[in-house]
C-alpha cells in the first residue's frame, strides 16, 4: 500500500487538529490527563487510563485510541484527544469501567504498531479479551480502518472517524475483511479534507456484502467532528448496513455489548 500522499497532507493539517482546551484551561485539562498515565516500559510511547474501581477479580474492556496528525510525535501528551477527555468524565468511567490505550506514533500506523499495542495489552491485569475496542478520526480512523484489516479477529468493534483516506489515498480497505467486525463510523459531509463520499462509498460495500456497519454522518460538518463521537449530535443521521447491526443509539452502549464472541 503507498500512503505518501496522505502522510505528506497529514503533516501540513496536523497543526489545525488541537488538544481539547485552549491554553487557559491548562489545569482543567492536566486535571484529566493525568489519568491517562505515561508508560515507559520501552515497547511504545504510550499512555494508559486504567479502570475505575479496579478490581482484580472481574475482566475489564480495553479501548485503543488513535490519534490523528495533530498528534504524532514523542512527547507522549499531544495524543489525548477530545474523546479522551470524554472517556475520563467521571460518570463515564463509573458507568463503563475499562482500559484507555493511547499510543503515539509518528507516522501512519503499520503493522508493528498493532503488534506493540497486542503486547501491551497482553501484559495488562484482569483483560476482557473479548471486548477489544478500537476507534480513532482522521489519521487515527485511517490506522483504525488499517490495523483492524491485519488482524480482524483481535478487535470486537472499530470506530473510525473521517478514516477513508484522502482524495487522491489510493484504495486500501478490503471490505471482505471487515464486514463482520462491528463498525461505528463518523464523518461530515462537508469534509475538505477526507472526503465524504469515500466513506458513504465503503459503506455500501459492506452493504452489498450483508455486513455489519453503522455510518454517522453530520450533516454540514467538515473535518472537525471528534467531538460528537461519543455525546453524538442534533445534526447526526444513521444508515444500517444491514440487520446485523445493533440499532443501540448511544454510542458508548453499544461499543461496550459487542464482543467478539457473539460474531
């Protein structure tokens, strides 16, 4: 696969897609960062948000976030996005107790990125390895829509945002590899820079193909759009590829019943 030209348009948007506060909030925003834990444990750069009430008798879920553009880099920070702080809402964690992984990388993800995040995560206490979650937008979504190809039976549901590539990203998602992996995707139908129709585009192959994804989109939005993954929008619709998707509104609902197993 030759992803150059998205990459080079990566680093030229990286700077308009920000951390979720602007610099006055800073100590708001350290207050839920910090539980988003550094690791240095010389596998990745990484950072780690355990559950809520851990208790190492029960298996919690795991959630791999991946950031876009705005977020390569070392500094082990500039990853936690605007659904990191939702997923740290205090409610939220009391409600869905489970592990955040936040990797950073430095350019688009591959393989041996997967297979560090498949070690952390095999390192972890008390793992529900049936509930294995990703989601990411942008650059994120893209590595979303990549990794869960290389290995379709790790995760039991995706959620890529705007994650169908640029204009001119040549074809790199194969259908029939993920057709039965529960998919939650997002996008704006205004997006300048990934655009719509590549997405509305996979969707009605996996329709074609009987499987199981949900499309979001935001009428009016363009790129910007990580912000209503998890609370949703007014101004968001949802089309069903097929009866095997679960019509569950509420985002985090959903991702926590799919598992593995029921596939």
């Amino acid at each position: 696969m030759h992803y150059s030209k998205f990459f080079r348009f990566i680093l030229l948007i990286g700077v308009a897609l920000p951390l979720v506060a602007p610099s006055g909030a800073d100590a708001s925003q350290d207050k839920w960062m910090d539980l988003y834990e550094p690791q240095d444990d010389n596998i990745m750069v990484y950072r780690l948000m355990k559950p809520f009430g851990f208790d190492p008798s029960q298996r919690y879920p795991v959630i791999v976030s991946l950031h876009g553009g705005g977020g390569r880099g070392t500094d082990n920070r500039e990853q936690l996005k605007i659904w990191n702080q939702h997923l740290a809402d205090a409610e939220i964690r009391r409600s869905y107790p489970c592990y955040v992984l936040a990797p950073q990388v430095t350019e688009l993800y591959k393989k041996s990125d997967l297979e560090k995040i498949q070690q952390i995560i095999s390192e972890l206490p008390s793992v529900d390895t049936d509930r294995i979650y990703m989601l990411g937008h942008s650059m994120g979504g893209h590595g979303t829509n990549i990794l869960v190809q290389i290995d379709p039976d790790y995760f039991a549901a995706i959620a890529p945002s705007a994650g169908t590539g640029l204009s001119d990203t040549e074809p790199f998602i194969d259908a029939t590899l993920i057709k039965n992996v529960p998919t939650w995707a997002f996008h704006g139908d205004q997006d300048p820079t990934c655009p719509y129709d590549r997405n509305l585009n996979l969707f009605k192959e996996i329709k074609q193909l009987g499987g199981n994804m949900k499309l979001t989109t935001f009428k009016g939005d363009r790129h910007n759009i990580p912000g209503k993954i998890i609370p949703g929008a007014d101004n968001g619709t949802t089309q069903f590829s097929s009866d095997q998707c679960d019509p569950e509104p509420d985002f985090l609902k959903w991702l926590f019943s799919q598992k593995r197993s029921d596939r």
